[in-house]
C-alpha cells in the first residue's frame, strides 16, 4: 500500500513540458534537448499538453549557431555557440531551471554562496584564448618570375588557425605542382614545377591575414629532339610576403583567397647551347607576384 502511494505522489510531482524545436539539418532533434534535460532533471517529462518550450536554432554567417527559447515563465533566452551540441547541452541546462523550481531554488542558493568567495568572470576564458582548427584541401594559382607568363599551378594543402578571437593566427604548408613552356629559336623547352611552400601568419583582423614564408622547389627542364632531347634538374628557394582573406562556411568549409610578391633567393636563368656553342637566353628568374584560391574542409 505505502509503495503504490509513494509512486502515485512522484508522478504527481512530474512537470509536463513539450519541446517545439527548428534547427538546421546538421543539428540535433529535439529528443536530444530532452535526454539532456533528463540527466539534470528526472521529474521533467514529455506531454503534448504540457508547457511549451520553443526554440529556433540558425547559423550566422561565421558559421556559429545561435537559438533562441522561449520558456514557459515568458522569458527568452538566446545562446551562441561554435559547435550546435554545445547549444542543445546549453539549452537543456536554462530549460531546467526554467521549469524546476526545486532545483533553481538550489541552484540560486549556490550561487549566492559561490559569489562571497569568488570573483564572477567577465570574459569566458576558451573564448579569449580562442580555438586552433586545421583544415586540408586543394588549392590552385599561378607564379610569376619562374617564366616569362605565370605558371599555373595546382596541389594540396594543411593549415592549422586559431579561430575564434579578435587576432587571427595561422600557419600553412601545401605542395604545388605546375607546368610551362620557354620558346627558343631551336624549339619548346618545356619546364615542370614542384614546390613545397611554409606560411606563417602571425597578424590578422578578422578575415585578413598578414602571411610571409619559403617556397622551396624542383625545376625540371626537358628539351626536344633538336636540343638532343636533354633533361636537367635544379632547386630553388624563394621568399613569399602577401595578403590571406579567409571565410568559413556552416562551420566547416573554409575558402581563401592570397596574393603577394614572390622573391626569389636563387636567380637561376634559363638559356640554350647552340650547336655553334653560342648561348640563347631564354628567361631570367626574377622578382614576380603569386596568386591562389583554395578551399578546404575542417579535419
């Protein structure tokens, strides 16, 4: 007899509730919000006629969420994270206590004897410290000063920036591959270009970034039959300084575009041996611009 009155006195103190919920499609459901509301608050339960509690969930252009809930006491709370989980996990906390008038009493009383010992923070300290991320994917561009006209060239890239806060930093390494021809009076010299490149940008403002770093290279150099068909192999170091503009998209995909002044340490030229062993010219390497876009995915 006590045991079925003690069960019939807990269910009289359940609270019903019912979540209406609207988020994108990368985010969790609802039921999620209310297993999370479940773990902090077990006398909380789902009922189509219960208190309502709505909630808009969207993603700004920076790729962070923002909801918005209106509670059954009529307030309205907005939450803003990187990551929607912390939303919901953030959400579920603010409905408790919203609805849970027993554990909000507590709470509050907690927290008035927390703020006579510690001082209340004023900036949260992961956000002023900020996140790294790294993202990798494929970028494409051209050089100037390894030929007359600019090289295209293509390959892939890793880059690892720390996002999040007023000064962006970053770091990136990517490696390249490009081809071009040099016109001689004897015929096409062809030319291939592999390249390894090292940024680091230690100064940015929100999507611009100040980048400088090395492109270390391979020149391979091959000749047509009227030039005996030679091949020769050389390496080369130069210097790069220029722009980064970044943007990430729904929070993971990442598109950059950068320009700057390529300064080559190695002044190679490029020339053909006539058979009369007189010397053509065909290139001096020289002081030039790049260009690339890249876009890639965070890892």
């Amino acid at each position: 007899m006590c045991l079925l009155l003690c069960a019939a006195e807990a269910r009289a103190e359940d609270t019903p509730y019912w979540i209406v919920w609207s988020s994108p499609a990368q985010c969790p459901a609802a039921s999620q919000l209310h297993a999370e509301v479940q773990a902090r608050s077990s006398s909380l339960q789902l009922d189509p006629e219960g208190a309502r509690v709505r909630v808009n969930v969207s993603q700004d252009a920076s790729g962070q969420y923002l909801a918005t809930a209106l509670l059954p006491s009529g307030s309205s709370r907005d939450v803003k994270a990187r990551h929607c989980s912390d939303v919901v996990s953030a959400l579920a906390f603010i409905v408790v206590m919203d609805l849970d008038a027993e554990l909000r009493e507590r709470s509050s009383s907690e927290d008035v004897a927390k703020e006579r010992s510690t001082p209340v923070p004023t900036e949260n300290a992961n956000a002023a410290a900020g996140e790294w991320h790294g993202y990798a994917g494929v970028a494409g561009g051209a050089t100037g000063g390894l030929t007359p006209a600019l090289m295209p060239q293509g390959g892939l890239f890793y880059e690892l920036w720390r996002e999040g806060t007023a000064l962006a930093r970053g770091a990136r390494v990517s490696a390249s591959f490009g081809a071009s021809e040099l016109a001689s009076n004897l015929g096409p010299v062809s030319l291939r270009y592999f390249s390894s490149t090292f940024d680091v940008c230690p100064v940015g403002v929100g999507f611009a970034s100040l980048c400088a770093g090395l492109d270390l290279g391979a020149t391979d150099v091959r000749s047509g039959a009227a030039l005996s068909n030679r091949q020769s192999l050389g390496f080369s170091v130069a210097g790069r300084a220029g722009l980064v503009l970044r943007q990430v998209f729904a929070a993971r995909w990442l598109a950059e575009l950068g320009a700057g002044a390529w300064l080559p340490l190695t002044l190679d030229e490029f020339a053909v041996r006539r058979a009369d062993r007189t010397i053509e010219p065909l290139h001096q390497v020289g002081i030039s611009a790049y260009g690339s876009l890249s876009v890639g995915l965070r890892l």
